[in-house]
C-alpha cells in the first residue's frame, strides 16, 4: 500500500494514499488556529479523526479526557463497551488510548489522546471499523498515529489541501481562511508582520493560450476570480524569474504609501502555470512595512517550496 504525507493544523501524519482530508473545521471564531479538528475518509466510510484544543491553564489528565470522550460515546450509544485500556508513543509523547467494540453493530474503534508541551496542545484521534477489517485496519491505524508528528524541529511545516501545498514557518503563521471548489483551492495565513494569500486556479487552458499570458490574465481577472483581495490591492509591473527547471515564474512588487513614512501596503505577487496538472498557482504577500531581512527570507523559502511541490 502506497502512503502519502498530510500536513495540516501543524500537525504531519502518513496515511494511505486513497484516504482524503475531509470535514476540516474550526470550532472557534476566534484565534481559529487553537482549537480544531480535521479528519481522513476512504471511498468507503471515515476512518480517521484529529482533534487539539490549546492547554490554557493547568494540563488535565490524559485519563481523565479519555474517560469524558468516552463517556460522550456511550450518551449517543448505551451499548458501546472498552475492550483494552493501554499505552504507546506518540512523537515521543506519553500516549493513553482506548479500544472499543459496538458489538451488535459489528464495529470497532479507538480513542487516542496525549499531551505536546513543545506545542502546548492536547490532542485526541479518534477511528472507528468493522469486525471484518479487524486484523488489517487495527495494525495499520496504530502505526499511523504511532508515526504521527505533533511538533517539529524543522524550521518549515506543510499544509495539504486540494492539489495545493503549502509551507509555513512553525508557529509563525497560522490558518485564517480556506476555500476548497472544484476549480479553486485558497488558503489566507496571517503572521505577526506578514500575511499570504495563496490560490489554486483549474483549468488553466480555458484561462490562457500560454504562460506568457499569466500577467495579462492576472490583472484583468483577480478581482472576479480570486477571494479575500484587499481593497486596497495594486500590481506593479511583472518580471520573469527562473527557479530550477521551471523557467516561467512570474513577479510583481507594489507599494501603496501611507502618508506616514515607511508604512502603507506592500504587496508582493508570484504566479507560475503548473502544464501537467492544468492548474495556475498564485501566492500574494502582505505587509504594513517594508520587508525586513528576515521576513524577505521568509518570502523566498515560502516561495521556493511552494514552486517545487506546485
């Protein structure tokens, strides 16, 4: 069986390459990045959810969250049953889990749950499957979670969304707004003193002739076509780049002035045309000042990253 790697919510796990990420959802209107959960379905049914909630206060019990999970479970159905009540690993996290059987139903689950310090988070996951998948799908499930990263020691982390992906820095930059349409994938992150919109535009035959025609499309169509432009938005003139193999990255840097020196809005754009997946890829950079050293860095590792994987 073939895996492949999902960043979401700085959260990395390795799941099977039919299993998609589904019913991803932001429980707070406020400071979203908190508190959450996303999950992973195969054509079949949900296999797969994870939940973190940031510790505020004082840690609680890892056994005492199972137990109120758990006790969520048997409100919605009297007849579940724990099985096995034991322990594990996770990214090098004490881990409690518990086993459950549905018997009558034919089904079967888990419930995960340990604490990361590093990202001063509880987390939970959660799975369920039939009887029939038992000895399969159970070996394969706490592998999955036993490999699964909840914080890192790399300065980048990935973000997965539909034929997009995405690198941020960890902890720096966190998840305001997303949009997933057959034709458009979008994604808005906000960091202290920096912002980025990225988009996935389909069809890019129906767009444009050519990549030559990415600037000319951009200005007349970003206001219709793309989410979440500021009002204030303006495109200088485009430049070409060339990074690697891919020779057609386009540039644009504009500066709307403030009256007061050194401020107002700086927009920095980067457009490329993916051929094989017939997709164009846009990202926009926003900030209040003029890029610091490191922020430029920052601009151009997001930027490279996002060219090799798009």
């Amino acid at each position: 069986m073939n895996f492949k790697a999902v960043g979401w919510e700085h959260i990395l796990i390795n799941v099977p390459e039919n299993w998609e990420l589904v019913f991803q959802k932001d429980q707070k209107k406020s400071k979203k990045h908190e508190t959450g959960y996303f999950g992973f379905r195969d054509s079949y049914q949900k296999r797969l959810e994870i939940s973190f909630s940031k510790i505020d206060k004082k840690p609680p019990k890892v056994s005492s969250v199972l137990a109120d999970y758990y006790k969520s479970l048997k409100k919605s159905n009297r007849k579940i049953t724990i099985k096995k009540e034991a322990s594990m690993k996770v990214n090098e996290h004490n881990t409690e889990y518990i086993y459950w059987e549905l018997k009558k139903e034919q089904i079967l689950g888990y419930i995960f749950s340990w604490i990361c310090p590093e990202s001063n988070r509880i987390l939970i996951c959660t799975t369920q499957f039939s009887i029939d998948e038992k000895p399969e799908m159970k070996q394969q499930l706490i592998e999955l979670i036993s490999k699964l990263k909840c914080h890192f020691d790399t300065d980048f982390i990935i973000w997965s969304a539909p034929n997009l992906q995405i690198s941020t820095p960890v902890y720096e930059m966190y998840l305001q707004k997303k949009v997933f349409l057959i034709g458009l994938t979008f994604l808005e992150f906000k960091g202290k003193n920096l912002s980025l919109l990225t988009y996935r535009i389909g069809l890019a035959n129906q767009k444009i002739k050519d990549e030559s025609n990415l600037p000319e499309w951009f200005k007349d169509n970003y206001k219709k076509d793309l989410p979440k432009i500021p009002r204030n938005f303006q495109v200088g003139e485009f430049s070409k780049l060339h990074y690697k193999k891919k020779e057609n990255i386009w540039k644009s840097s504009y500066h709307v002035e403030s009256k007061i020196p050194k401020r107002g809005m700086y927009f920095e754009i980067y457009l490329w045309h993916n051929y094989d997946k017939n997709d164009i890829y846009c990202l926009i950079f926003i900030s209040k000042t003029p890029p610091s050293s490191k922020k430029r860095e920052t601009i151009e590792n997001i930027t490279k990253l996002a060219i090799m994987v798009n």
